[in-house]
C-alpha cells in the first residue's frame, strides 16, 4: 500500500509539471504574439505626441529668423522683408538658380510658388542641406538681401530656400507641411485642409 501511495504521489507531481510546463509555453507564446501590436501602439502614440509643433510668431520682426526642432529636424522661420521680397523676384537671381520655379518635389504643392510659403513674409523651412546633411546659415545685408550658406561644402541657397546654379547641393531645402491656426501661430507637420503633404515624400532631405 504504502509503495503505491508512493508511485500515485509521482505521477501526479509529473503530470502537474506538465500542465505547468503547457500553461508556461502558451503564455509565452501568447505575449510574444501580442508584443509586436502593442509595441506598434506604443510607436504610434509617441509618433502622434510629436507629430507636430505650434510656433508663436507674434513677436517675430521683419528680417528675424527664429530656429526649432520638429521630428528632429532643424526648423528655420523667416519674416522676410518686402525688400527681399521684391528681390527673389528679380530675374537675375532667377537666371543663377538650379529650380527657381521649385519643380522639384522639394515643397507642399501650397508652397509651389515664387516665395515657396503660404504668405510671402513668413518662410518655413527644414533647415538642413540637401548636400550631405549640415545647418545651413542665415547671412542678411541690413535685412535688404541675403542667402544661406553651408559652411561644410558651400553650398548657397537664396532666402526662398532655392538652391544656387554650380552648388553640391542638388535641391532646394525642403519646406515642412505647415499651417495658421490664426496669424500669428504657425502648426509645423500639419497640412491646411484638403491637403495630405508628407516630408518624407521630398526628393531629399
């Protein structure tokens, strides 16, 4: 009797490992199945939380620059002049640009024009070279004229962000997705409505 108390005793410590072992593996199993999808939530809600950046501009002056960071990309907001204006205009400086008319998917198709912004004085741009990656630097002449320039390579690019004929540069600098929740405060990484931009669709950033 006693040896078959012993031997019942056993079985069942092994049959109770097993039904451990089994509940142990599905568990297993199951989180790794489900970790890819929460993760990706998790991924989502930091994309989300970052997706976008409000600009107060109100105490911006003409011929100022102010500079930010948005998807870890350098922002430059520049209130231009209308002297400077007039000048990106000017059909001699047309003449010196690679892409003066931003044919280069470079831009939203709202800022597909002469002054590359949605209004003329306020310019928003990714302020990175699209060379091989530096911070392009605001050079102003008593806010009448001026341009950006790469210190790494020389690359040149005018105050509308289009690149200079002859650079290493081979576009202009990409502007953002962007718009006005009033006038003076700027949303960068959202689009106006009607609008589906993405920054990641430029030729290069």
């Amino acid at each position: 009797m006693t040896n078959k108390l012993k031997f019942e005793s056993k079985d069942g410590s092994r049959r109770d490992f097993l039904t451990l072992l089994t509940a142990s593996s599905i568990t297993v199993g199951g989180i790794a199945m489900t970790w890819p999808f929460l993760n990706s939530l998790y991924t989502q809600d930091i994309t989300v939380e970052n997706s976008f950046v409000d600009i107060d501009i109100s105490s911006l002056q003409a011929g100022q620059q102010i500079t930010f960071t948005w998807q870890n990309y350098p922002i430059f907001i520049l209130n231009r002049t209308k002297t400077i204006l007039e000048h990106l205009q000017d059909k001699t400086l047309r003449t010196r640009l690679r892409d003066p008319d931003s044919k280069e998917l470079q831009q939203p198709a709202y800022t597909q024009n002469w002054h590359r912004s949605i209004e003329p004085e306020i310019i928003v741009m990714v302020g990175v070279c699209t060379h091989l990656g530096c911070i392009p630097t605001l050079k102003l002449r008593d806010t009448l004229d001026g341009y950006y320039n790469c210190a790494c390579h020389g690359s040149k690019f005018d105050l509308a962000g289009r690149v200079f004929q002859g650079m290493p540069a081979p576009y202009n600098l990409a502007i953002p997705p962007y718009r006005y929740l009033k006038p003076t405060v700027i949303r960068v990484g959202e689009n106006p409505k009607g609008h589906d931009f993405d920054i990641h669709s430029v030729q290069q950033i």
